[in-house]
C-alpha cells in the first residue's frame, strides 16, 4: 500500500510510520521541512505541500500543534483550528481534484468532542459537547467525512491521552510521580480515557485495512479509570507515592484554560472500535504503564 501521512514526524507519528514500513508499505511523510529528515529506509520518502494525491492509496491525518505545548490566548487557539481544520480542507479538497483518490482516508479526532460529561458512558453515537475543543473536533471530523463523498472510505479516530514512553504525557509526568510528587488533579473523580501508543497507531492500522471500518472510533482503552486510579497506578508501578493532589485553582494559574484538557472527565466506551474487530494489546492501564516504563 503507498500511504501518505501528515504528523508523520509526530510522537505517534512516528510510531505508525515504523509499523507501515515494518510490513512493507510504501510511506511518504508530508512535512514543511522534508530537507530537516533524511531516510535510509526503502520505501519512505517526505515531502513538502502540494503532493500528488493521486500517487496514494491511503491517507493518514495526524498533523496538529500540541494542545498541551502553550497556554491558550486567541492566536494559539487560531493555530490549533487551522493545524486540523483547515490543513484537512485542503487535504480532502486535494483529495477531490485527484485524477486517481485514495481508497481510505484515517483522520485524528479527540475525546475532547464529548466535553466535560461527567458519569455519562460516551460511546461513539453520543453528542459532542459545546466548548473550544468540543467545536474543533466537530469541525475537524466534518471536513474529513467530506471525503466520503469522493467514493473514500472515511475512518476519524478520537483519540484519548496518549501513554508512551517517548513523547506525550507520559514522559512529563514520569520525573515528578518518580519523585513521589505525582497525585490526582483536582478532586481525581473525573473519567480518565487513556491509550498506549502501539495499540492507537495498530488501531490507524486497522482502519486502514478494514473495508467495512469507516465513521468515527474512540481511540481510548476499554479499561478506562479515573484520574485518581491512574496516578495511584503510576504510582504502584514506580513504587513511589501519588496522593498529592493537585487542585484545579492551581493547574488554572499554571496553564490557563488548557488546565480543562486535565480535569474534564470523558467516560469513553470503544463501542463501534471493538465491534469493527479491533483487539486492544494494552486494554488495561497497569499492564500498558509497565511495558512503558519497563517495570516487571
């Protein structure tokens, strides 16, 4: 298969990237700096904006800027729609005017489409909420289900946090929990939906295979906990103590609005994920956080 993905160089990026080569796929990494990346690898190639849709079977989006980098004023908001909203426009609008189009179109989406929803189970059917993040994902997941009207099978995967043991969340957090600073945010209660990364970018893998996988999918684990059983986990795993919490009036103060990403609690269900027949390696947390950070 000759896939083209965006986010390619990202943390999960990356990952999915390795996999795709791994099984002799054909990939091209669409990057502003292809000249920064050099590959010795067969098969891979990267590439600037334009491309020739046309030349691919598949395309996988996960380009965005990181929601967790900055603090958000106006602009970075900005910069956060345009880097998943507007980047998938023209993508699909690309995907349109192609010759040849691609078969499968696999677009990221997030948890944060359902908002703060408390104790509500979310599957996949249940409505988006009406917050920033909650718009953006809408937007997001619209423009790349454009591309359904092209005769392309649209999958859009909303993605929870993301545990692994080179970028994301997980390697912030593991020098503070090894210090035995680590606790719950805020009260802890808030639903926590979590995914190792192997089994997010074997997930974009399976969507890409699966004729009869299209429509939206929670990226998120079965085994989902609250925000007080993960850090409690993080910590048994590290053997060190997690019962300091931090409370919300101080992640306010330290990272403004974004501080919501942490304490929001999204009860994901990977209803229509296991149904498409997909089998999660890392379904429960403690197993995943020990393969992470290598604790027997």
């Amino acid at each position: 298969m000759n896939v083209l993905v965006t986010g390619g160089t990202g943390f999960v990026g990356n990952i999915l990237v390795n996999l795709l080569c791994a099984r002799s796929d054909r990939v091209t990494v669409l990057t502003r700096n292809p000249e920064r990346f050099r590959s010795a690898r067969a098969g891979m190639a990267y590439a600037a904006w334009p491309v020739d849709v046309a030349k691919f079977d598949a395309v996988v989006n996960l380009a965005g800027a990181g929601i967790l980098d900055r603090r958000w004023n106006d602009a970075y908001k900005a910069e956060l729609r345009a880097s998943r909203v507007d980047l998938t426009r023209r993508l699909v609008d690309a995907i349109a005017a192609a010759s040849k189009r691609p078969r499968v179109l696999v677009s990221a989406s997030a948890v944060g489409f359902y908002g703060d929803r408390g104790e509500e189970l979310l599957p996949e059917g249940a409505t988006p909420a009406d917050g920033f993040l909650s718009r953006m994902c809408v937007d997001w997941e619209a423009e790349a289900n454009r591309a359904s009207q092209f005769d392309v099978r649209v999958a859009t995967v909303r993605i929870g946090l993301v545990l692994g043991s080179h970028g994301g969340a997980l390697k912030q957090m593991t020098p503070i929990f090894k210090l035995g600073l680590g606790g719950p945010f805020g009260s802890g209660k808030a639903w926590f939906p979590w995914i190792h990364v192997n089994d997010l970018a074997s997930l974009m893998i399976h969507a890409l295979n699966g004729e009869h996988v299209s429509g939206a999918l929670n990226g998120a684990a079965p085994g989902i906990v609250r925000n007080k059983e993960y850090a409690a986990t993080f910590g048994r795993v590290l053997s060190r103590p997690a019962f300091l919490p931090v409370p919300p009036f101080a992640l306010r103060i330290a990272l403004g609005e974004v501080a919501n990403v942490l304490t929001d609690s999204q009860r994901t269900v990977p209803e229509r994920t296991l149904a498409s027949g997909f089998a999660f390696q890392f379904p429960e947390l403690e197993p995943a956080l020990r393969n992470l950070l290598h604790r027997k």
